[in-house]
C-alpha cells in the first residue's frame, strides 16, 4: 500500500481544530514523516499511527510549524524503548538545535539518531524498494520538497504458467529481474512465457511551503499524486507573493504544468474556518484536486 495520511493541514497557528504540517506516507512496510509541526505525536496517537515503524523523517525547513513537534516525538521514542536507528533529513542547522535540546535536559537518547543535513538536490535514500529525492522551492528561508518514488521489478509473475513450467519459487525474483529459466532437463524456459511486464512504480511529491514559481513543475513532473500548498484563496495573490506562499489558482497550475495524476492540497492560512472555496477554486485549474483532511489517508495510484 502507498497512501498519505494528513496528521496536520494548517499553515502557523492551530486554528478550527486543523494542525501545523506533518504527514506519515506510508509504502509497504515503510513509514516515512513528512515535517513535524507543534501537536505531530499527539495526531499520531489519535490515528493510531506506530511511532516505532517511523525510521525517515524529512523536515523541510526550519520554521516552526514545520519542525517544533521533532524534539518531544524524538524524547518520545526514547522513552519507550526504541533502540533501533532513526534517521532524520532536514536543514544542516536542526542538527545544532536538537543536541542542544538534548544537552540541556541531560538526556542521552538510547537509539542511534543519524543527521543527514539537506545539501543538494537529487537522491537522499536509495533502497531496493524506494528512493526519496529532496527538491529546492522558494521560500523566505531555505526549504525542501520531497519525491518518494516506488520502484518495482521490470517484469511480474503469471504463477499460473511459471507452476506449468514446473519453475520452483526460489526462482521466482530472478524472473521478476527477467532471466530465463534451465530447467532440470537442460531445456530454456523464455523469461516472456511465464512473466509479465510490471506497471510502472508510483510516486508522491511533497512540495513544501513555496512562492508559486513555474520551475517547480519540471521537478515534479508526472508524479502520481502531488501535494502543494495553498495558503490562501486566490484574491490573496499579493499577500502569498510577500508572504512566500502560494494561492488556489497557482497550485493547480504547478499540477496542471507538471501534468501529474491527482492533486491534494493543504497549508491552510488560520484565517479560514471553512475550506470549500479552497477546493472549488483550485479543482476550477485543476480538477483532479482533493483537499488534505486531517486523518484521512490519500492512496497514491
């Protein structure tokens, strides 16, 4: 399963019960937390989410909505007994900020917390299964978008003909590489006859808090599901240019420059109480848009 669930969708303040940034996408076996803002590990118990299955976490950047929530959810996981790794990809100067936290209360943490500082764009984990690739986007300070990409084997297979050939399991992954198979008698069974060609892996781009700028597009290109800010209703285009945040109308047009599959939106201002005109001016651009509800897991397809 690849899906993304919304622990916070609004902007600075807590407001109308919406909370500052975090998401848990979650592929497979894999959690990974998407920003950290004041209140994540109290949404986490509220969605029953494992914090012990969390080993990536991706700040974006370093305003406080994005990152307070990181230092109690790191002391949390301590407390109850994680001794397995944690890493955390953020801003080279979180690294500064959390030691000192950590140092000031006297506490040790009983697990290994790995800093990988946020230099460049272009890959940041490479696994069998998953990549995550880290992004720049322009804000008042330096900040990060994120694309998890799943990878699949190029071919799957048709069971029904690979139990034909008489082709044992242990095999199976070799095919998935797209081998063919010497059977006992020394006959070739073609990888073709009992594979079939896999569908192309998904992916999810995180876009982070951003001014609208047209380059972004070409960097989340055909992605399956994008998430893009919209702090504001799209009358407020001045008030998002000098703030550094983006509109409706402009984040349905990253979607609709990038060509991706489906939109979700969040970041809302604290202004707002209601979010319908959020999702009527934005699906106006770009129709296949969602809005990103708290505790609603999104399936990435």
């Amino acid at each position: 399963m690849f899906g993304v669930t919304i622990l916070g969708n609004n902007s600075a303040l807590p407001a109308y019960d919406r909370h500052p940034s975090a998401q848990i996408v979650t592929l497979n076996d894999q959690l990974f937390l998407i920003d950290c803002g004041e209140g994540t590990q109290m949404q986490l118990a509220r969605y029953k989410v494992r914090r012990s299955r969390i080993n990536h976490i991706f700040i974006s950047h370093l305003h406080g909505d994005h990152y307070f929530g990181l230092p109690g959810l790191i002391t949390s996981m301590g407390l109850l007994g994680r001794d397995h790794p944690l890493h955390l990809y953020a801003p080279a100067p979180l690294n500064d900020i959390i030691q000192l936290q950590l140092q000031a209360a006297d506490t040790v943490l009983p697990f290994p917390l790995h800093f990988h500082p946020l230099e460049g764009e272009g890959v940041i984990v490479e696994s069998e299964k998953f990549s995550v690739e880290s992004f720049k986007v322009v804000h008042r300070i330096a900040c990060w978008g994120f694309i998890i990409r799943e990878k699949k084997k190029p071919r799957r297979i048709d069971r029904d003909k690979a139990v034909e050939y008489d082709i044992p399991a242990t095999f199976y992954e070799r095919l998935k590489e797209g081998e063919d198979y010497t059977a006992k008698t020394g006959s070739i069974v073609k990888n073709e006859w009992v594979t079939l060609p896999n569908s192309p892996g998904l992916s999810y781009a995180y876009c982070a808090d951003t001014v609208y700028t047209e380059p972004i597009a070409d960097k989340v290109k055909n992605v399956s599901l994008m998430y893009h800010e919209t702090t504001y209703l799209k009358g407020l285009e001045d008030r998002a240019l000098a703030r550094f945040h983006s509109t409706t109308e402009q984040a349905g047009n990253i979607a609709r420059l990038a060509q991706v599959n489906r939109l979700l939106i969040g970041h809302f201002s604290s202004k707002y109480e209601c979010l319908n005109e959020f999702l009527d001016e934005t699906c106006a651009v770009f129709p296949d848009t969602e809005l990103g509800l708290e505790g609603v897991t999104y399936i990435v397809k």
